[in-house]
C-alpha cells in the first residue's frame, strides 16, 4: 500500500495540503477517493467526460450505469437541473445536506457527459466534512461508491485503496465513514414526485414535507411471484446521453469565481452563466429516468426499478 497516495484529512486544522493535492488532481483530470456521509466515493470532474470514463472504468462499469453528482449546497441545484417542480425544492431544503438523492431534468446548456442519462441527473448534498469542503473548492463532482462493481463499498480509506489501487493517484483518508445506509432516492422528472428506491429517508419523513408516492410496482407484480434473491445489478434503461462530449477548457476550480463563469461550467457556489431553457422539457413520450448508482452501495434496488 502506497502510503503517498493516501493523505490525512481526519482534523480541518491540518487537512489543507491533503484537499490541495485532491483540487490538484480533479484540475488534471484524475481521480480522488474521499469520504461521504455513506461510504467513500471515487469522485471525478463532472463537466471532464474522460475524466468521467475513467471513473467508470476504474469501477469496471459501463455508461449505462452512470453515477450521480454530488454537489456542495442547495444553491447549486438550478445550476445543474432545470424545471425544478416545487415540492422536490421542498425535499432539498429539508434534507439537504443528506441521505436525499433527486433525479431531475439536467440543465441542457451544460457541456457534460456522465453516461446514458436520458436528460436527467441525479443530485445530492452530502453530510460529510471532508467531501463539502472539497465541493466548494471544486464545484459538483460525479462520485460512486469506492470500489470494484461487485465488491462491497470501502467504509474506510484502506479497503478503497485495496480495491482501487493504482487506478486513482489521491485518497483522502478522513477516517471510517458511517456507512450502511444508502441515500433515498427520488425521481422529480413525472408528474408526481416517487421514491423510486427506499434508504436513508423513509417515505413517512418524505411525505411530511411534500406529496411523495412510493415506488412504482411491476407491471406483473400482481402475478409474479415474490423474488427471493435481487439481481446482481440493476436493470438499466438503453438510449443515447444528451450532454455534449465537449470537455471544457477551463479547470476545476481551486478558488470560488468572482465574476460569471463560462457557459458550460458551474461555480462551486452553483451560480451558471448558461441562458436557462425557456421551454420545460415534454414529459410525454421521453425515456424513463435512470436510477443513480449511488455513492452509498452497489446493492441492487429490489422491485426491478430501471437503474444506472
């Protein structure tokens, strides 16, 4: 175990060269390991679409599976997606930073390729230290769980590292990571807000602050038999991503903007200088969202939800 790779950001008094190195390595196009309020994610420059393929291929997944991105506040999210309905607002201003994952409509003018999306994004704020103070030095990054899909999702910098190894040139230990329970996740791109898998949030706590439905059973549920085991992945949907493949020119940013930044990059503070769409995306007929394969586990979602 290469002891250089892995740097210490357990105290906020001493982590500074540790986040240094990581701002470093997300501006160059490389990966970080990182802790989160779930298990240590991998994380790459979102708006870097190789820098995104190497995240899928360090895991050893393909782009039908893509990852989320996590972002550092709520003021980041119309940055990122665009007709927000309010009752999703709502959810983030409750549980964010937390366990709550929003699929939505990605904002189109944004030059990013995070896989086969089908327009949608899934967004999250994370309750962790380490990963909010390198979100707002870096802005949104794509993150999945740390480690080889199959495999369980490291809690602690070491299992990352004996999973992930040379694929990525910076971890940052920020000590073992809680774990255990992954991010609710709901998809706000239909015309009612659904859980489309159980975690973190329960329904109850959801429904307490905006109309939320459960998930969706299978067309044949009342036919089929109950599964006894889940699959080994989950079911992703096919098509073709929509955000451009184009890689910005400019940087991850190592210091907040202080004036407009440039139409396809966000600010870390989530402010976009992209003209928003001035048509709400048809709902009619579009291809069903895909479920983020969440930075807290690789585990199926039980029901057959379509997924990344």
């Amino acid at each position: 175990m290469s002891l250089l790779r892995i740097k210490d950001a357990t105290d906020p008094e001493t982590w500074g060269p540790s986040l240094d190195a990581a701002v470093e390595a997300l501006g160059r196009g490389d990966l970080v390991v990182l802790p989160t309020d779930t298990v240590y994610g991998i994380a790459a420059d979102a708006f870097d679409p190789v820098a995104v393929q190497a995240l899928l291929d360090a895991k050893g997944r393909g782009r039908q599976m893509p990852p989320p991105v996590l972002m550092p506040d709520l003021r980041t999210l119309d940055g990122l997606a665009t007709a927000v309905p309010a009752g999703a607002r709502a959810l983030a201003e409750a549980f964010w930073p937390g366990g709550l994952t929003l699929i939505v409509r990605a904002q189109p003018s944004l030059a990013w390729d995070l896989g086969e999306t089908h327009g949608t994004v899934a967004l999250r704020v994370p309750d962790h230290p380490v990963a909010l103070e390198l979100l707002r030095r870096t802005g949104p990054l794509a993150v999945s769980s740390a480690n080889r899909t199959g495999k369980p999702a490291g809690t602690d910098v070491r299992e990352a590292y004996r999973q992930l190894g040379a694929r990525v040139p910076v971890f940052l230990d920020g000590g073992e990571a809680p774990g255990g329970v992954s991010s609710t996740i709901v998809d706000a791109t239909g015309d009612v807000l659904r859980v489309v898998r159980e975690g973190a949030l329960s329904l109850e706590e959801l429904r307490a602050v905006a109309p939320v439905e459960g998930p969706a059973p299978a067309p044949d549920a009342v036919d089929a038999p109950v599964p006894t085991t889940e699959p080994d992945a989950l079911a992703a949907p096919t098509g073709s991503a929509t955000g451009s493949t184009t890689k910005p020119s400019a940087p991850v940013r190592t210091t907040e903007p202080t004036a407009p930044v440039s139409t396809t990059k966000l600010s870390a503070a989530g402010a976009s200088s992209a003209t928003p769409a001035t048509a709400t995306p048809s709902r009619a007929g579009t291809p069903p969202p895909a479920v983020p394969d969440d930075p807290a586990t690789d585990a199926p979602q039980p029901g057959g939800e379509p997924g990344r």
